[in-house]
C-alpha cells in the first residue's frame, strides 16, 4: 500500500522533506502545500535579493515539485483553509515545515514607536512578501540602527547602503528599490551585544562589504581579539578565526571618501528607542562579555537614526492545534502527536544555512520511517482526494504547478533594468495573472 504524506510549508526543510520521503518511499505520494501562492518560501522570501547563487537552490526543489507522485497546493493556509485536525485525519502522516515568520521582541521602552521593524518584516519587504509589501518602512533620514551580528544583519545593513546600479542583476522590489535610492542615507550601524568572537555572521557575508560603490566600512580595531578564545573547536574555530581575519582587513582599509559609513559596533547592547512620535534614536549601554555572556558596565551613549532593524532571532506561530513550546513547535526530536512531525526552524529554532535544513529535515523523515515500519502510524488514509474535495466545497483557489510556472512567466516578462524578473507583491495580483 502506498503512503500519502502532507508537507505544509514548500521551504528548504519542507523540501528536503519531500526528497527524504520519496528515496524512503518510492510509492508515495505528497502534497505540498503554501499559504502563499508561489513557493519555496526562505529562498524566494528570504534570502538577501543579491545572493543569487543561494536562490538557484530552487532549481532542486522544482524538479522535486515536477514529480508525477508530487502536488503542489499553493495559497492554503493551515487555520484558515483547512484544520490541522483534517490534514491528520486525510494523510498517514504530516510534515510541518512552515519556519518562523515572527520576529523576537528586543522587550525595551520605544520598541513599538513608528520606525521600528523586526528583520523579518524589513526582509520581506525588500524581497516582494506579501504579508510585508506595505511597511512602508521610514527611510526619510540620514542614519539607521541594525541590531543584531548575524548575517541577517549584515544582509540588510548592504542591501540598504547598495546604490541602484549594484541591484541591478538582483531580485530585490521594485517598491523598495526606490525607496531605498531616496534615502538620504549616511550612516548604518550594526550593533551587537557580544563581540566578534560571538559573532554569528560568516566570512562570505563579511567578504562581501569590502569594495561597495558608495559605502566605506568602520571597524575598531581595538574591539577585535588577538585569537579566538572560548569553547569553539573544528570548522566552528575556524569560521570565527576567518571573521577575525576579515574584520581586522577591513579595519586595516584604507578608507577612501565614501558618503556612506557602514559602523560594526559591538559590545553594545540595546537599552531604550528614543523619540516621541516615531523614531528618533537608539540608547545603547557598553558590555563586557564573561564567560560568553554580555555583561553590562553601566555606561551608555546615544546614536541618532531613523529607523531601527532588530534582527535578533525568530519564532514560529502555528495554527490553532499545534502547542508553541518558546520558539519552536513542541516536539522530540521532530515528532509531535499521533502522524505529525515537524522539520526545520519550526522545529530546532531560526539557526544555521539553508543546506542546514537538508539532515535535519532527513532525520524526522528517518523518525516518521521508523514509526510506520513499526506499525505506529497505520496506511490507508484517502489522502489528497479528500483534502480536494474540502477545498472544493470551501470555493479556495488552489495555485497548482502549472498555475506557479504561469505566474512565474509573467513576473520574468515584468522585469526591467537588467533584473531577472519582477515578483508580484499582492496574492491578488498572482491570482489574477490566472484568471
């Protein structure tokens, strides 16, 4: 008898999901399902516009969407569309992959005033989500505050000081292109808690801000260690040695007139958004960091800006029916309850690449494996024809492969200056290309 799985989620772990699945079940079938029309969520959505080499990651999972045994439902929400208890009930098991979309709180005074956005948000924006097409972020002044060392916030402390003609072969908005080119802008800062050592950006992020057109990169060399200390060993000693090495290049640069200024400012730990109406600066106070941990010293300082990215970590937020336990779904190891798992940052927290995803999703897959060999999850659930049948009687407008690769065509035809196509930003807009 042949299995048939759910995927909610068509990211980099729902995929490698879908991929564990079929070598373990070469009968199976699956379906893939989005709450966004297009898919493959991280890499369309995530990932910085100008890092085209990661994006081409999609090409695997399209051939894996491609399959005969494979279906894609595109624009089902899990909560609204459909319940968790109807995908338990119509599927011998069910994958969980939906990441996590909501961004950690800085919990300090001013956090909620007008210019205040966590990277999430920020990232969609500049990369066409539609939850995030009208932020409408305030970039109407010369500084802004990136809280956060890791390569989120590198990512948006380049994208936002890249000119028009470095964009050019990327994907990034139309909406946030321009705005970004208005912007009067001359400084970004990037703080972080901890040091260079703690650092979780990589030396890739960091080689990329050496030559940017219009921006020079500040870094103290007082604030850079002799050598990495601490409990890190193997790649992960070497990853922060190749950061220190980087960080004291670029501090040893000579640094031509630029009009922009990108500032790495570390052991600054954020204590209070300045401003009445909206915002108007950042209070930081000066640590110490012991034993791994930032220690504050009571001394602070104030930057002026006029907006502030938090990029500080992520949670998840799953529908009604799977309990949150701190970030993450409650899980062990990947299992839930009865024929539910869960993979990726849903799963294990917003941590590592995308190539991270691959054995983590493999691992619950070898889990949800073993528990049908064993007779804990029985076959013969009528699978996708039911789930059809639901969305049908609900009048919900399934995106399928065919309908992706049509939208698809459209956004390559929209494209201008140089870029590689123009995504749509409104789920209107991509359903209405079909109708």
């Amino acid at each position: 008898m042949s299995a048939s799985f759910a995927i909610v989620g068509s990211g980099p772990s729902g995929m490698y999901a879908a991929d564990a699945l079929l070598k373990n079940f070469p009968d199976c079938t699956i379906d893939v399902i989005d709450k966004i029309p297009m898919p493959f969520g991280l890499i369309r959505y995530g990932v910085a516009p100008d890092h085209f080499k990661t994006k081409n990651t999609a090409r695997q999972f399209s051939r894996t969407l491609d399959l005969d045994q494979v279906r894609y439902l595109g624009n089902v929400e899990i909560g609204r569309d459909l319940s968790v208890e109807e995908l338990k009930d119509n599927y011998d098991a069910v994958v969980y992959a939906i990441g996590a979309y909501n961004d950690r709180q800085l919990g300090i005074p001013g956090e909620d005033l007008p210019g205040v956005y966590g990277a999430c948000a920020f990232v969609g924006w500049y990369n066409a989500h539609p939850d995030y097409r009208d932020i409408d972020p305030l970039l109407d002044g010369g500084n802004v505050a990136v809280i956060g060392i890791g390569n989120v916030a590198v990512d948006v402390c380049r994208v936002l000081v890249k000119t028009r003609a470095e964009m050019q072969d990327t994907d990034i908005a139309a909406h946030a292109l321009e705005a970004i080119e208005k912007m009067p802008i001359e400084e970004v800062h990037m703080f972080g808690r901890r040091g260079p050592i703690e650092a979780g950006f990589t030396p890739k992020e960091l080689g990329e801000i050496y030559e940017l057109e219009r921006c020079a990169v500040e870094v103290d060399p007082a604030q850079i260690p002799a050598e990495v200390t601490g409990d890190f060993e193997g790649r992960e000693k070497g990853v922060k040695e190749k950061n220190l090495a980087a960080l004291r290049e670029l501090a040893a640069q000579d640094k031509p007139e630029k009009p922009v200024k990108m500032h790495f400012q570390f052991y600054a730990s954020p204590i209070e958004i300045l401003g009445t109406d909206r915002v108007e600066g950042i209070r930081l106070e000066r640590t110490e960091v012991i034993d791994g941990k930032a220690v504050a010293t009571g001394e602070t300082f104030d930057v002026p800006c006029c907006a502030v990215v938090t990029a500080i970590g992520y949670y998840a937020d799953p529908p009604e029916g799977l309990p949150l336990s701190g970030a993450t779904i409650e899980n062990v190891y990947g299992r839930v309850r009865d024929n539910i798992y869960v993979v990726g940052w849903a799963k294990r927290g917003s941590s590592g690449t995308i190539p991270t995803n691959g054995p983590d999703s493999r691992s619950v897959v070898e889990l949800l494996t073993e528990d049908i060999q064993k007779g804990a999850i029985e076959l013969g659930k009528p699978g996708g024809s039911a789930i059809d049948n639901l969305l049908s009687s609900r009048n919900v407008r399934v995106v399928t492969r065919e309908d992706v690769n049509t939208i698809r065509a459209a956004e390559v035809a929209n494209a201008v200056d140089g870029h590689p196509w123009e995504k749509f930003t409104r789920v209107d807009d991509m359903l209405a290309v079909l109708d």
